[in-house]
C-alpha cells in the first residue's frame, strides 16, 4: 500500500512540472503584456527583468500554500486515501484545463481553475461518502469549507469590475494630463507620475509578505509596518528627487522606460508569490498528507493538513527557475502575450475574437453610462476633454521603436501601476484575487479610456461621445 501512495506522489510532482509549464505559459502574460506591448525594450531585457521577480517571489509564496491544504475543503472530514484521490483528480483537471486554454491563445485565470478544481473534487469526494449513506445534501456540505469559498470566489468578480472601472479612471486622468505627445510634458510632469509611481510599486514589493520575510525587522520592514504614511511620503521624495533630476540633467531619456521596466519585475515578483500555490500547492499538500501518515499510520483522518506549513526552500526555488525558463522559452507563453496586446492595441488589424452578443451588451452598457455623463457634464467641458484625447491636436513624438508598438509607454506604465496597486491593496487586506484578471481587466480598462476600442474589438471607439 505504501508504494502505491508513493507513485501517487511521483505523479503528483510531475503534473505539478507540467502545471508549472502550462501556468506560466498562461500567466506570463499578466506581467509581460505592458512591457512587449509598449515595445520598451528588447525582449531579452524584459525577460530577465521577470525572472529575477519570478525567484524573488516564490521565496515569498510560502504562506499562500495554506490554500491547497484548508482554504476550500476540510481535510478533517476525509480519509488520508480520500485526499489523495482529490490532490490527482484536481491536477489532472487543471493541467489539462491550463493547455487547452493555452492552444488556443486564451488567457484564463490559474486561480479560478485550481480554486474549480478542488471544491468540485472536494464536492464528488464527499457526495460518495455522503449521498450513498443518507442522501443528505447540507452532510455534503459540511466537508466544503463554504465561507472561505465563497470569499474567494467573490473576491474575484468584485476585482474584476474594481480593475476596470479603476484602470479607467486613472488612465483618462493621466492621459488627459499628458495626451498622446506626451514627451515635452515630462519635463514638468514626469517627476511627479514617477514619484506617484514608482512608490505604489515600492510599496508593493515590499509590503508583499513583510510579516514573514527576511525585511519583517529590518528598519524599511518596521517603518512600513508601524509607519506607512511615512514610508509613503519618504518613497515619492526619493524617487521624485531621483527622477526629476535625471529629467533635467538628461533630457532626452525616456524616464518611462525605467517605470515600465521596474513595474515587470515587480509584477512578476507579485505573480509568483500570489500565484505558486495554484501550481505547486495541491502536490506539496499530498506530500504533506504522506509524512503525517508515515509519523502515525493510525490517523483516521487528515486534520494534520490544519497544521501550519514550512516549504521547503529547494522546493520554491526549483520551481521559480521552472517558471523563469517557461517564460524564456514557451511558444504558448508568446501566443497568450500576443493575444492580449492585440487586443489592447491601438492600431488597427484583424481581430482575433469577432463580436458576440455578450460583447454587444458590456458595449452598450458603458454607452448607456456615457451618455448619461455627457448629461451632466457641460458640453464646453466635454469638449475640453475631448480636444485632450485628439490624437490629430497632439501628434506623438515617438521614438522608432514606439511607433510600431501597438501602444505607447504611458499607457504601459499606468496598466502596471495600477494593477500593482490593486493586487497590493487586495493583499493587505487578505482579499484573494486572480492576477490574470486584474492585469488584463485593468489593460482593458486603459484601452477603453485612450479610446483604442475598434468596431471589430468591442464595436466602438469613444470614451465620451463627442459634441
């Protein structure tokens, strides 16, 4: 029997392999479609900057672990035969899930699919122990563990709405301040969105995890912990300082390029410590599940998964350099970035995804939105706003590389910053998210705000209707 569950284990790991090729090959887009999409600089140089993020942030994904172990089902009420059956049924399904997905160039949410994955084999596990016996349904439900279920899954919709609505805010303002010919208003601008910046994503790197890292006690640790207005306000001096005078000393530097280099890495790093656990966690809860079995053969049940957790070192960082080389070399990790930049270009081209009724509906809606602001709003104001969006007032100055990129390196900057600050926010808070669907909600939402939906795309072109 003991060598039975030890193949079981060996199959485990090496689903977790393949979950780890077809996961990142999916989400590699969340972190890479701001920087390749803008054209900010050679591919290699993008790369390298996500793979240091990858392995800073699989160092920080331990506690994110407990979710495969308790989150979702309650191992207490299953047998140590009954958990292993579910830890295979859950990777077999979301390996084959992930790939299918991948072929056809779709960006979907690891989250959502290993979150499925465990409450339905979770839910089948216990319908056989439950319904045979005495056909009582709330019996079966009593092995989910519905509150943090149901958390998880609101969660996700609720970012999903929060990460448009926001990433359009913020890029209608930014853009309204520096139009499409943004490079001469980064001579008195561009110090403060750096500042704005580049301390949402310094804040982020490092409150990501700070109770159980190596900076929990060292003064930046403490400071962010007992102070963070402080940290904040010390954050955008520094970099504003740093920033502004890079912009007079060396004016023809495109200060944005550093923001969107910084902001890859540092949404790699958030990915791989939000999101291990949706590759690595169900096999290491088995094997979890097999030293409490062999300390005490006579366990009756898995209440020992309810213990707290200590990965393995070696485990997290084989796993990132998995996850870094999937990034350098998958061509499905390539189809799912294309897909995503496509659709968030502002040129013109064949479009991948044709119109659906569901399309024509969210479409509609925000029109329906649109025209009541146009309402309330003066139509001296509307037409301000709309001179500032006017890509004929304000002809781009771009550099070679930009004028092919399918957008430009302001709207790269505002998408990481902004999904960054959500992902930071939800996590301070404990909220579980799918980074998947923030970064691609909020690129959606700045696309919408520049006014880069074409009819083919989702119909229409405008943000505001013009006077």
């Amino acid at each position: 029997m003991e060598i039975y569950f030890i193949f079981i284990l060996i199959v485990l790991f090496i689903l977790a392999i393949s979950d780890l090729i077809f996961g990142v090959a999916n989400d590699a887009v969340n972190f890479l479609n701001s920087a390749i999409g803008s054209k900010v600089a050679p591919r290699h140089i993008i790369l390298i900057f996500a793979s240091v993020g990858i392995l800073i942030g699989v160092l920080l994904s331990g506690g994110m672990m407990e979710v495969a172990r308790k989150g979702l089902f309650n191992p207490h009420m299953f047998t140590y035969p009954e958990v292993m059956a579910i830890f295979v049924a859950v990777m077999f399904a979301d390996v084959l899930l992930l790939d299918m997905f991948n072929t056809f160039g779709l960006p979907t949410s690891t989250t959502v699919s290993i979150i499925f994955s465990i409450l339905g084999a979770s839910f089948a596990m216990a319908s056989i122990n439950t319904i045979g016996a005495h056909g009582d349904l709330n019996a079966v439900l009593e092995y989910i563990n519905t509150d943090r279920a149901f958390l998880i899954i609101s969660g996700i919709f609720l970012s999903v709405i929060i990460s448009f609505i926001v990433g359009s805010i913020v890029q209608f303002i930014v853009r309204s301040f520096f139009t499409f010919n943004y490079r001469p208003r980064l001579k008195y601008l561009g110090g403060v969105f750096s500042a704005i910046a580049l301390t949402s994503l310094t804040y982020f790197i490092f409150t990501k995890g700070i109770n159980s890292t190596i900076f929990s006690d060292t003064p930046i640790g403490n400071l962010i912990k007992s102070e963070p207005g402080n940290f904040i306000l010390y954050s955008a001096v520094m970099w504003f300082i740093i920033f502004q005078s890079i912009i007079l000393i060396f004016p023809k530097i495109n200060i944005l390029k550093s923001i969107v280099i910084i902001g890859t890495g540092s949404l790699a790093l958030a990915f791989a410590a939000n999101d291990l656990v949706n590759f690595i966690g169900v096999p290491l809860a088995g094997f979890n599940a097999f030293e409490a079995v062999q300390k005490n053969p006579n366990l009756t049940n898995m209440d020992a998964l309810n213990q707290p957790i200590e990965v393995n070192f070696f485990f997290l960082l084989g796993a990132g350099a998995i996850m870094a080389a999937t990034i350098w070399f998958s061509k499905k990790a390539s189809t799912v970035t294309k897909t995503e930049v496509n659709l968030a270009s502002e040129q013109k081209g064949k479009e991948k995804f044709k119109k659906s009724f569901v399309a024509k509906g969210v479409v509609n809606l925000f029109l329906f939105f649109s025209g009541m602001v146009r309402m309330i709003i003066p139509g001296s104001v509307l037409e301000y706003i709309n001179s500032r969006f006017d890509k004929n007032l304000h002809q781009p100055h771009l550099e070679e590389a930009e004028k092919k990129a399918p957008f430009d390196l302001l709207r790269a900057s505002v998408n990481l910053v902004v999904a960054s600050s959500l992902i930071s926010f939800a996590t301070s808070l404990k909220l579980p998210l799918s980074t998947t669907f923030v970064t691609f909600i909020v690129a959606m939402g700045t696309s919408f705000s520049d006014r880069a939906w074409g009819k083919d795309c989702l119909l229409y072109t405008s943000t505001l209707p013009t006077t």
